[in-house]
C-alpha cells in the first residue's frame, strides 16, 4: 500500500533488494509504480510502451539495487532515473529502428523456423560448434531467446544493450547460424 513519501525508506528497500528480498522489491513497486508509470507514459506517450518501461526500470533496480551509493543521490531519485533514462533510452533508440510490420514479424518467424529445422536435424555437437563461432554477446542473445525464452526487451535489459542492437544481433546470428548448419 502508498505511503507518504515521508514515511517509505526507499534505501533500506533498496539494500534489500540487494540482498535478493523479493518482498522488498514488490513494496517499491506497490510505493512507486503508478507514479512511474506516469513519468513513462508522459515521454513515451505510449501506455503499452509504458509499461514495459517500468517493468524494465523494476527488473533493473532488482539487478542493480547493489550499485545504488547513497553518496551520489537518493534512493527515490535513483528509482527515478533509472525509469527516465530507460524512457530517453526508446525514445532515441526508436528514431533508428523501424517498427517490425506483420509482413516482417512473418519474414522473422520464418527464419526462425527455418533454423529450427535446421537444428533438429543436425547433432548436438554441430550445434555446439556453431553457436561457439557467435560472438559471446549474440551468442548470449540467442540462448536467452531460444533457451531461456527471453523476450528481446528482457534480453536487451540483461545484457545492457540497446533494443534494437540486440534485435540486430540475433537476427544476424541466426542468419550465421543458418549458414553454418548448412
């Protein structure tokens, strides 16, 4: 439940966190979220795009709450920038990326399924080989996409990397993949 601003101890929460308290997490979502939100929605103008923007800030304040120094701000303000920054981040990122069209979502599925073809038949070590000519990094990617089941915005969170450079490095890999497995 919201409590006066006054009152909620944003740092001990955000210590928590740091120490894997789930519970604590889910306190400075229920202290935070609407308003964050709210920042969100005012830059990107989008609700949807909002949402997942603050579902990016929360799973990064989670990853990071230890990197949070009380020396360099507060706790709040913090909590704030890292939703504002990630906002900015799509707002600039979106100027050089093209929205993907239903004729595109199928050219990828396509591909992707092409691939999985491909690997189903070919042996383990095949595959083993090929994905280890990726660069760590797409590598990464596509094992968080295909193993892990990350969605793209997850995988960009994870590894630190903008949106629309990880779509560009697992739709590279898979074409590297595809070449490989013959």
């Amino acid at each position: 439940m919201d409590q006066p601003v006054s009152a909620f101890d944003y740092q001990s929460h955000l210590d928590a966190c740091a120490r894997g308290e789930r519970p604590a997490l889910r306190a400075l979502y229920d202290q935070e979220g609407a308003r964050l939100l709210g920042v969100a929605r005012r830059i990107v103008r989008d609700d949807a795009l909002a949402e997942d923007i603050v579902h990016d800030a929360f799973i990064r304040i989670w990853t990071r709450a230890a990197s949070f120094d009380p020396a360099r701000g507060s706790a709040r303000g913090w909590i704030y920038s890292i939703t504002r920054n990630l906002a900015l981040n799509h707002i600039r990122d979106g100027a050089r990326e093209a929205p993907l069209d239903d004729a595109g979502a199928a050219v990828l599925h396509a591909q992707v399924a092409e691939v999985d073809d491909s690997l189903a038949g070919h042996g383990s070590a095949r595959i083993h080989q090929c994905l280890g000519q990726l660069e760590p990094a797409r590598r990464r990617c596509i094992l968080h996409a295909y193993v892990d089941g990350c969605t793209h915005a997850e995988i960009a969170v994870l590894l630190g990397a903008p949106l629309g450079t990880v779509k560009a490095w697992i739709k590279r890999s898979l074409a590297a993949l595809r070449e490989c497995m013959g």
